[in-house]
C-alpha cells in the first residue's frame, strides 16, 4: 500500500494502491479510487459498501472516509484539488453524491482504460496527459451521479470534528485533554467516539497520521530521518521507530531505501 495524508496543499496525485486500510479522514480534495483486482469495503459518511473490480468509488471534499482491505486488492487511487476539475468546481463546493459508490457507467470499457492510461501518464511523468484522462473519467461518470445538497450538520458531528481538529494538529503534542479544551467534550467522551465510531483508539488514531506523514517524507524529500519523526509529531526516535517497524514491517531507513526510484517495492 501506499499511503496518504491529510495535507493542507493537495496536488493532482495519482498512484497504485495495494491493500489499502486507513482509518476515517478528511481532506480539502477529491479522491477517486479505482478497484482493479479483490474486494474493498469503503466508508463515505454513514454508507459503507465493498468494492469490486472494475468499480469505483468517488468522494467529495470535506467527506469522511475510510478504507478496509480484508483479504486483497489493488486499484488506482488519485486525488485532486476541487480547482483542478473547472467545469466541476462548483458541484465539488456545494454537493455531494447520493451514493459515493459508482456504478452506473463502469461498465464502459472507456472508463476502464481511461483509468490505466491516467495512471501511466502520471507514472511517466505526463502529467497534462495524465489530467486530461481524468477529466475524461469525470465527463463520464458525474452526468450518471445523483447529487445532492451538501449536508451541513456533518459539520456538527463529534466525530467529523475530531477528525478535522486532529488532522490540521497532528504535528503538535496531542492529548484528549488538549482535544476536550479545544473542542469542549469530555474526555472520555471522546475516547468512547474513537472506539465506537472510528474503530481505533485515540493513540492509535494519531499515529497512523504521524506515520503516514513520515512515510510520504521518506519517499519525497532527502530530510534526515531525525527531523522527519520530530515534524511528524513523535516524542522520541524510539517511540518513532518501533511505530514504523509495526506498521510498515520494516525500519525508515529501510523503507526509503525501498522507495527509492528503480527499486522494486
């Protein structure tokens, strides 16, 4: 897999994803993901479907979503800034799809192709190309997609706050006491919310952003790996290490080594 975080200035991304399992985010982008082999079960909102190949699911901006790989898959995973798409901008803006899950239009071979030649373009370092067929893919797929008002109350919902707090603070010391401060709920409140509506724990939570920004940083940029896990927000390299090790099955060292261009991940 790989992963993603919620950055404040998302790019046109397009990339391959293998096995994808990310707990509830939300970001300023629009993500399109494209199944090509197994099964993904997929939550936007209150609606959780497992997709198959050749299916698709698109999520708005500002939408909380997650990923759940069970078994196995792989699929096409590209993200976009609302700007980006212009005939479109004002349909990111202010609706939502009735369901994210898309199936009307899959069917065409078109769309398929467009899919694998939007990725190749990107991997070839074609990007207008690459952004022309995703273009194409929305000219065929949003004319097919009910949408509706955006629902302001998700706006009001614990969890969609939390989520939004933590992912612009996730950097910073983060405690349920300096969330309960900010966003007045009790603490174990929120602890009960993460458990119930997030399916993790807290600490959990946070650092699966932390890793996830650190990882992007090892793949991206040639900082030391000790000013990585300090901008990411871990306490020590220990604590940094043993995390990564966990989640990733190898050190950072390793991992950026595997990153590097030509090498086989």
């Amino acid at each position: 897999m790989r992963p993603f975080y919620e950055e404040l200035r998302i790019r046109f991304q397009c990339f391959p994803t293998r096995n994808i399992t990310f707990p509830a985010h939300l970001h300023s982008a629009v993500e399109l993901i494209y199944l090509l082999e197994g099964s993904l079960e997929v939550t936007v909102g209150e609606q959780t479907k497992t997709i198959q190949k050749d299916q698709a699911a698109l999520i708005f901006p500002d939408m909380v979503h997650s990923y759940l790989t069970t078994d196995a898959c792989s699929g096409i995973l590209c993200l976009f800034p609302p700007a980006y798409a212009k005939e479109y901008y004002h349909l990111f803006r202010t609706q939502q799809p009735e369901c994210p899950f898309l199936s009307t239009g899959m069917q065409n071979p078109d769309v398929s192709l467009a899919f694998r030649r939007m990725l190749t373009h990107y991997e070839e370092q074609a990007y207008s190309l690459s952004k022309a067929w995703l273009n194409l893919i929305l000219a065929y797929l949003i004319p097919d997609t009910i949408l509706l008002s955006r629902d302001s109350r998700d706006n009001t919902d614990i969890s969609y706050q939390l989520i939004s707090y933590i992912s612009q603070h996730f950097q910073e010391p983060l405690t349920l006491d300096v969330i309960a401060a900010q966003l007045h709920f009790n603490k174990y409140y929120i602890s009960r919310v993460f458990t119930a509506k997030l399916h993790c724990g807290f600490c959990e939570y946070v650092n699966r952003l932390r890793l996830d920004y650190a990882a992007k940083q090892l793949r991206d940029t040639d900082l030391r790996i000790t000013n990585i896990w300090q901008e990411a927000g871990f306490e020590s390299q220990k604590t940094f290490n043993r995390a990564f090790l966990a989640c990733y099955q190898m050190t950072p060292s390793q991992y950026r080594k595997s990153q590097a261009p030509g090498v086989l991940s």
